[in-house]
C-alpha cells in the first residue's frame, strides 16, 4: 500500500502529515511552492505561502518530529495532549466531492498556515493514537532513508516507509549471503 494516496482518509490526515515532514527534512530546503504542492497534493487548502509563513509551515512540521520518534505509549499520549492544549483544532465535517463525510480541521485565516498546521496535527495524531491505542507510527529501517510512515498495518510492525525500501533491503541482504 502506498503511503501517499491523495484524498486517503485512513487514517485520516496522517499521509499527508508524513509526506510534508519527509519533504521537510530532505537535504535542500522545500521553498514555498514545494510544501505548497505537499498540501494541495493531499487535498489541503491553498496557504498563498510567502518566504516566511513557508519557514514557519518548515519549523511546525520539523517540530512534530518528536512525536513520531516516541514509541512509548504515555509519552505520546503526553506529547500530543500537550499539542492540543497549544493548537486547538476547530474540527468541522466537510464533505469532500464524491466522499463520505469527514472529519477535517478548519483552514486557516489567511497568515497562520503553521498555526493551522499543528492543530491539523494535534486532532488527527490524537484520532489514531485513540483508533490505535499504541504508537503506529515509525521511521524507515532502510539504510539511508530518514522518512517516517504510519503504520497501518494490523500483524506485525512496519518496518519500511515503503515496499520499494523493503525490496531494497530484501535484495542488499540476499546478495551479502551470496557474495560470502
Ligand atoms: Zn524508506
């Protein structure tokens, strides 16, 4: 299953969460019309980012990080608790074309798409971590990739941001038993 299926609602807004912090932290910075692209991409509204809300918008997804590097159960629930408190969500049930509806934060007012960011964050973290009730969530095990996924798997735990890093190590391990 890919992780980035536009208009995914399950779970909900967490796709496009991970792909706007993996695109954050890549090596050159993302400029206004790439993070742009990350929310229209998934269906977002149109933020009109200038130089400084888009390093805002940067600042707000690297800073959720931290959420997606705990794995302990009451910390998280700590953490996001925590981003509720300071970015309450305005949820509203929006009905998308062709969907059922569903539940979505507000967009924002014009200069605070960070602001609208973390609340996004804070109500659709809270929703799977209580859907959940773990940390389903992680980042790549593949050599070189830094990207965080959620997991939505129900067996066992991902452990790759996507099947072509899965097959990547898959093939890295086959080929060190044949070489030996
Ligand atoms: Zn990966």
């Amino acid at each position: 299953m890919s992780g980035n299926v536009p208009g995914d609602d399950s779970p909900r807004g967490l796709y496009f969460l991970t792909d706007l912090i993996n695109t954050v932290q890549d090596d050159s910075p993302a400029g206004a019309a790439d993070l742009q692209a990350v929310v229209e991409r998934h269906g977002g509204p149109p933020l009109a980012l200038t130089e400084t809300t888009a390093g805002e918008l940067r600042d707000a997804a690297a800073s959720l990080v931290g959420i997606l590097e705990l794995s302990d159960e009451d910390r998280a629930a700590d953490a996001i608790n925590d981003l509720l408190d300071r970015y309450p969500a305005r949820p509203r049930l929006v009905r998308l074309p062709g969907r059922p509806w569903s539940l979505h934060s507000r967009a924002p007012h014009g200069t605070e798409p960070a602001r609208w960011l973390l609340s996004t964050a804070a109500l659709a973290l809270a929703l799977w971590f209580s859907e959940r009730g773990y940390c389903a969530w992680g980042r790549c095990a593949a050599p070189g990739c830094r990207n965080y996924f959620i997991d939505t798997g129900r067996r066992s735990p991902q452990r790759y941001c996507s099947p072509r890093c899965g097959t990547r190590v898959r093939v890295a391990a086959h080929r060190a038993q044949r070489d030996q």
